[in-house]
C-alpha cells in the first residue's frame, strides 16, 4: 500500500504538459468569455437586446461558461461556451442578422489568435536572439494559446447546432435547413457529443487546426521581417 501510494504521490507532468493545462485554463476563463461576448455584442448592435437582459453582455467567466464545453476542451482542446440566446424576430434582417450573430463568435477567435501570433513570434524572435529561457516559455505558452483559439474557430464553424455554423449555413441554404435541424435536434446533439468525446473529429480539425495556423503565419509575416531586420 505505501509503494502504491509512494508511486503515486512521485508521478510528475512534464514542463510542456503543464502549459499545456495552463492555457487551456485560460482559454477556458478568457477567450470563451471573449466569444460568448462577442455574440451578445453582435445581437445588441443588430437589434436584439436579450443578451444584454439575461447578463451575457459581460467578459464575466461565470456568466459564459458551460461545464460540459469547459471539460471537453480541457481534455481534448475543443469545446464550447454557454450558447447566447437570442431572439432573431428583433432583428432588422433575422437571417442575416443572425448569420452575422453567430460568426461573431468564431471572429472573436480568429482576431485573439492573429494577436496571439504576433507576441508568439516576438518572443521566439527574442528567444532565438537572447537564449533567455523565459523568453522560451512565454512563446511556448503564446503558440498553444493560438494555435487553439484557431482550433475553437474552426470547431465553432462546424454547421452542427448547437455550434455557430449551422447558423450562418441557415443564412445560405434556406429555412429548410432550419426545419431539418429542429426536427432532429436531441439526436444531432446525442450524436454530436458522442463524436466529440470519441475523438473521431480530433484528426480532420487537427488538419483544419494547422491549416488555419499556416494562413494566420503568413498574415503576420510582416512581424517575422521586422524582427530579422532588428535582430539579424
């Protein structure tokens, strides 16, 4: 019993490991609340002011976060918020207000992600230049923080309720779509979370994951020309 407990209690994570959960705690406390945020910020600019009277109009963590989402992205780097609701009959164009509502979300990943770049390569910049070692953990910490809020963008993109995509798929293919989703919501999200926690998504959004973060690389190139003109 106290060789169990000893092996136990000698268990360690690795450096790499241990960023790992820390970002992902902080995606999970500041980004979730940004793109939930940035959903009740849309609908209230659109017309639409139920987010702002149920308390979504905030960057309060314990307003955006969802359990099961925050758990799921945990473990396996995607999950979700507690969805804003909205009421689209306020808004002026209820398509396309809420196509616009929903892409807000997704958006807000993509612009903390492009800025999440840029400090990752000035402080890789500055590590490749300096050797400091902290200069080394902050660009580690930086590239996962943006290399999952790409993730989150893409995964959010997914045209499967409750995700912001099926949305902005409605805007384009008509209301059938809607009916469709309606009719079999309960068994498209059993299905959906089922999909998740297999991991049966992990590959093919690891590729659009990587492939985001390649775009967003050439972006930002202008930081990289920047930083050899300073540095080399």
């Amino acid at each position: 019993m106290d060789s169990l407990a000893s092996s136990i209690f000698n268990l360690s994570l690795s450096p790499t490991t241990i960023v790992q959960f820390g970002v992902k705690l902080m995606i999970i406390f500041l980004v979730v609340p940004i793109h939930e945020y940035a959903h009740a910020w849309a609908a209230v600019k659109l017309g639409d002011d139920t987010p702002k009277y149920q308390g979504r109009l905030t960057l309060n963590p314990l307003a955006h976060i969802d359990i099961l989402g925050a758990i799921c992205l945990f473990i396996g780097g995607f999950g979700w918020g507690k969805p804003v609701q909205v009421n689209p009959l306020n808004f002026r164009q209820y398509r396309k207000g809420n196509a616009l509502c929903a892409a807000a979300g997704p958006l807000s990943n993509l612009i903390v992600g492009t800025g999440g770049m840029i400090v990752y390569k000035i402080f890789c910049y500055a590590y490749i230049s300096s050797g400091v070692e902290a200069f080394y953990w902050i660009y580690l910490i930086m590239y996962y923080f943006t290399i999952i809020n790409l993730g989150l963008a893409v995964f959010n993109l997914i045209p499967i309720p409750p995700l912001d995509g099926s949305k902005i798929l409605s805007y384009f293919v008509g209301g059938k779509w809607d009916e469709i989703m309606y009719r079999y919501q309960r068994q498209i999200s059993i299905i959906f979370l089922v999909v998740i926690i297999s991991g049966i998504l992990d590959t093919p959004l690891g590729y659009l994951q990587s492939g985001m973060f390649w775009i967003m690389d050439k972006i930002t190139y202008f930081v990289d020309l920047i930083a050899k003109a300073i540095i080399f």
